[in-house]
C-alpha cells in the first residue's frame, strides 16, 4: 500500500483513517466515509482501486467533477475514464473496450449513465468496487439533495457481493442513516474523521453596507494579488453586479449561476479552473465539481441558508492545506429574507432550525471553530485563536435602554410595522408611512435620534438574533415582541448588545492564519525577493506545461508543492521526487524542467 501510495500520489504516509478505511474497502466491506472537503476522500477509493483487481466505478454528480478527477488521476500514471454525455460515439466505443479488456482501473459515471449500463457494458466487465461520490445528493436530507441518486438501491441488488463506499464531506446523523438506507448498505464501517480544517480562517463582519462591503471586498483581494477566489452571492442578479464592480476596478471575475447557458456556465468554470480568470462571482449552483486544489479564499457576499451549505462551500479553500482565508458578511435584511424563503419552504420546519443554528454561527462570541466543529458532532476543548472572535473577542454595554426604545416604539405601532419604518421612527425621521399613520405622534418618535440610522440596523439585528424580538413573514415582515423581550421592555431585565466598532471596515493588511506548515510557505509578497521570484518563475512553467496539454495548473502540480520547491530548491531530479505531493510519474514526466529552471533562478 504504502509503495503504491508513492509511486502514484507522492506520498509516504497516510493522513488519518485513510489506511484503515482503504484495508475495509479491500477485504470487500461497505463502508461509510465522511472526510472534510481537502481531506482526502479520494484516496480512499482511487487507491483500492489500484490495488484491486478489476475496476471501479465511481458515481459522480457532476461532468466537471469526472473529468477534473479523471485528468488528475491520468497525470499520476492511473488509468481512468469518464463515461457521460460529452463523449463522441467513437469515444465510448474505445472506452467501452478499454473496459471489456480490463485497461481502466477507475470508471467515472453519472447516476443516469449508471442506471442505463445496469445490463449492459457493467454486467460485462470485472467489477471491484462502488464509490458513491457526494454521497449526501442520495438523502432527502442532504443539502444536495438529487431525486436520479434514489435509484442507486439497484446496485445491491443487480451486484450483491460487490463493496459499496459512500464518501461525503457532509452529512449529520439523519443524513448519514438516510444514505445507508438508501444504498441497502450491508452493516457498513462507517469513519467520520475530524472536521476541523486549521487552515481556514474563519471571520464574519456584520451589518455593513453594499458600499462598505464593495470596498472591503476589493481592498481583501488586492491583498491577494494573483490568488484564487470564490464569492458566494444569494441571487444571480448579484453575482453579477458584484462581478461587474469589481471588473470595474480592474480586477479578473467571472460569473457563474443557473440562469446561464451550459456553454456560459462550462466557460465560466473552465477559465476559473484554468486561472484565466482569477476570481468566480457565483450562486450555490456552483462549486461540487470544483477539485480546485489552489483556492486561497472564500467569501460569502450572504449569509447561507445552513451550516452544511456554509460548509461545503468554504471547503473549496484551502484543499492543498495551505493557509486560506474564509469571509462572511451578514446583515439584518439578509436574515429576514433567508428566514422568509425558510418560511415557505416545503420542509418549513427543518430548514427554519438549520437557517437558525447559522444565525447562531455568525452572531456568535465564541470560538467560530468550536461551533462548527459542534455542529457535526465532534468537541473542541480549546478555543482556535485564529477565528475573528478569537483574535477580537468582541465587548458589551448595557444595553437595556437602547433595546426598550426600539421595543416601546413598536408597541405603540400596536407591532404593525416593519425594521424601516421602525428605524424611521427612531430617528424621528418624517418618511410617507410615518406620516400617513401618525407615527410622529407617538412619544418614541426621535427617540433613538442619537444612534445612527446604520447603527440601529445592527443593533436591532443583535435584538433579533437575542430572540426579542420575531419578524412575522406572513404580515409584511412585521415585528412582534417575544417573550424575552418584553422582560425587557416591561420588567427591566437586562440585556446587553456588541459594542460596534467600525474599525473592521478596514482590511487588516499583515492577517495570514497559521499553520503547522506556515513556516514552510512562502505567500505571494510576504518572502524575500528571491523566494517571490522562484515561486512565480515556477508558477509560470506550470502554466506553460498546463497550456500545453489543456489541463488545468494545479494538476501539473499543486501550489503547496511549488512552495515546498522553493523551500527545498531540489537539485536533482531524485530530490525533487521527495517533495511531498509528487509522484514518481510526475517526477519523471516534469522533474528536468522544473530542477533546470530552478538552478537557473538560484544561480546554480
């Protein structure tokens, strides 16, 4: 296994659970894999099948993810198809041969393409193993839920002795039992490794406006200069105005949600992975069939819907381990339109209480980590001291009177308005609505006029999040007092609210997460001028070795294995072939380019 391990992935050990999950898989055992995005889940499976006779099929949601996976495993040396809808009849004819003569070790399918081949070219060839890729798309409980993954219940019964393996990088427990069960999985190894991914930085920045969110999001990506991105946006009019601001500002975007062409869509996604554009404004439509290792950041221009969707989606950071920047922005009207799609959603109930355990998340005063971490079930006893709460624990007041202004002034509205009319009451503002209903009459009308209109924004956003108060979705998003809050308003209990602070507008230039590698890495204008040099002279090589086969750069190699180049500065072809990441094939096929530049760069 081990010398596998090096000849076709560049490794010398294995990361955790993988070796015992991999000798399950090949004593023929169904097993259940959940794996932090970066993780690698694909090992688990791409190494038995190496060391399998026969091959493996492997069920995946996504073209993009196929032949990403597929591209990365042929540059290794393994022999691995796709068999999908982009192919030409001649394609799959010689793929189709290729498996009957036992030449391809790794079959990628989609779950359509499965169930057409059931009896057909699957009945006909070896087959050594199942992997359900993305398994969570089978649940109905699965944030990816997809109705083609219910129909993979056949594989049990048209191959009961074959091994089934379901790998996801989410799912909580009535995910995992649904997956189990709708695989007819035979008592299943399941291994659920840690979810901590100590290389993202984990920060949130509440109640910004659109113009103070733009600026930061621009000042954050020129720190990042040539560095991948995704922003994450709720609607796919705002991926594109968010794209166009900042192609306005010069910088390299590209757009990508459902309302666009396949072809625009490919496009998109193409000039991303091949870092012709440097960052991708999109919707969640976009990202599982992102294997993009060199993804240095990830922003969330919404709040999400769940913890398993904020989740999945920051996870395609930082997939090569190296130190990555997470950022979400939040806001009061977010919360309110979220809760309300929550509202009329046919599983009102559940997706109510997954939107609130994210409110919780991104409100919090604790350790950003620990939440998540709890989230999924696993304990964290210590606080991470790189998450933004960590690093800037934030301060409280005594709030009490702040919090009865805006509660007494909507119950003198008899709880008939709305969070705009309320702030316009606040700050004795003489808006078409406070006239025509005589809210300026009321004794709480200017009452707040020394708190900013933007303030109250944010501080009736905390009261929201504190449960005082509940918006009613079904009455013209009305606010109605809680319980809670009327303690406060009637019976003077306490409450204290975050002392705002307006300097985290300001993009903190020297901010970089720490790893246990960090030492090791030099980031884009942070080395001196000869490490700088030699990672962007390797980078370029990569790019023209890329270009050459069509391929993206970081299958050529990763960006952590160019930063351990220039940490190492190999000499030999031998001595690059140590490096961690890469493979002896790799070694063989790239090392005389790469050792020669780098004797030229360092005057050797």
């Amino acid at each position: 296994m081990l010398q596998k391990l090096k000849k076709y992935f560049g490794f010398t050990e294995f990361r955790e659970q993988q070796k015992e999950i991999i000798e399950k898989i090949i004593d023929k055992k169904d097993t259940l894999v959940l794996m932090p995005t970066g993780g690698g889940k694909s090992l688990c499976y791409q190494l038995p099948a190496i060391l399998m006779e026969g091959t493996t099929i492997v069920v995946s949601p996504l073209i993009s993810l196929m032949k990403d996976q597929v591209e990365t495993l042929i540059e290794n040396g393994i022999p691995a198809r796709a068999l999908n809808s982009t192919n030409s009849e001649e394609e799959n004819y010689i793929l189709k041969r290729d498996c009957l003569q036992g030449k391809v070790k790794l079959l990628y399918i989609s779950p359509e393409r499965l169930l057409l081949e059931m009896n057909f070219l699957l009945k006909d060839i070896n087959i050594a193993l199942f992997a359900i890729d993305e398994a969570h798309c089978i649940s109905q409980w699965g944030h990816d839920f997809r109705p083609e993954y219910t129909q993979l219940k056949c594989i049990r019964s048209q191959f009961p002795e074959i091994p089934i393996v379901a790998l996801t990088a989410t799912a909580d427990k009535i995910t995992r039992s649904d997956i189990i069960e709708q695989l007819d999985m035979r008592n299943p190894e399941v291994f659920i490794s840690s979810f901590d991914r100590p290389n993202l930085s984990l920060e949130v920045k509440r109640g910004f406006q659109q113009k103070e969110k733009n600026k930061y999001i621009i000042d954050f990506i020129r720190r990042h200069k040539n560095e991948s991105g995704i922003i994450y946006c709720m609607s796919r009019n705002k991926t594109e105005s968010v794209a166009q601001m900042l192609m306005k500002s010069g910088i390299n975007a590209t757009i990508y949600h459902a309302g666009l062409s396949a072809a625009k869509r490919d496009e998109a996604q193409e000039d991303f992975i091949n870092d012709r554009a440097q960052i991708v404004c999109a919707t969640v439509a976009f990202g599982m069939g992102i294997d993009k290792s060199n993804v240095r950041w990830v922003i969330h221009y919404n709040m999400p819907k769940s913890i398993e969707s904020f989740y999945q989606e920051i996870g395609r950071a930082g997939r090569d381990g190296l130190a990555s920047e997470t950022l979400l922005f939040y806001s009061l009207s977010d919360m309110i339109l979220m809760n309300k799609f929550a509202a009329e959603s046919k599983q009102q109930e559940i997706n109510l209480e997954k939107l609130h355990r994210m409110q919780q998340y991104a409100d919090s005063n604790i350790c950003r980590r620990r939440i998540l971490l709890n989230y999924f079930g696993e304990s964290m006893d210590h606080d991470c001291g790189h998450c933004d709460v960590c690093k800037n624990p934030p301060q409280r007041f005594d709030g009490t009177i702040t919090v009865q202004k805006a509660l007494s002034a909507v119950a003198r509205a008899n709880q008939n308005i709305s969070i705009g009319v309320l702030i316009d009451i606040l700050r004795g503002n003489y808006s078409t609505e406070v006239k025509s209903k005589e809210y300026d009459r009321l004794k709480t009308f200017g009452a707040g006029r020394d708190i900013s209109a933007r303030d109250w924004q944010d501080y009736l956003l905390q009261m929201l999040n504190l449960g005082y108060f509940e918006i009613a979705y079904n009455e013209n998003n009305h606010i109605k007092i809680t319980e809670s809050g009327k303690k406060v308003l009637f019976s003077s209990e306490k409450a204290e609210l975050v002392i705002i602070n307006r300097d985290d507008t300001k993009v903190n230039i020297n901010k970089k997460s720490p790893t246990k590698e960090k030492q090791l890495f030099i980031f884009a204008g942070e080395g001196g001028i000869e490490e700088n040099n030699l990672f962007d002279e390797l980078r370029a090589l990569r790019r023209k070795l890329a270009d050459q086969q069509a391929i993206p750069p970081y299958i050529v190699f990763s960006d952590k294995a160019l930063h351990l180049m220039v940490h190492y500065k190999p000499m030999t072809i031998e001595e690059l072939g140590n490096i961690s990441g890469i493979s002896e094939y790799k070694r063989d096929k790239y090392g005389k380019e790469f050792v020669t530049l780098i004797k030229r760069v360092i005057g050797k």
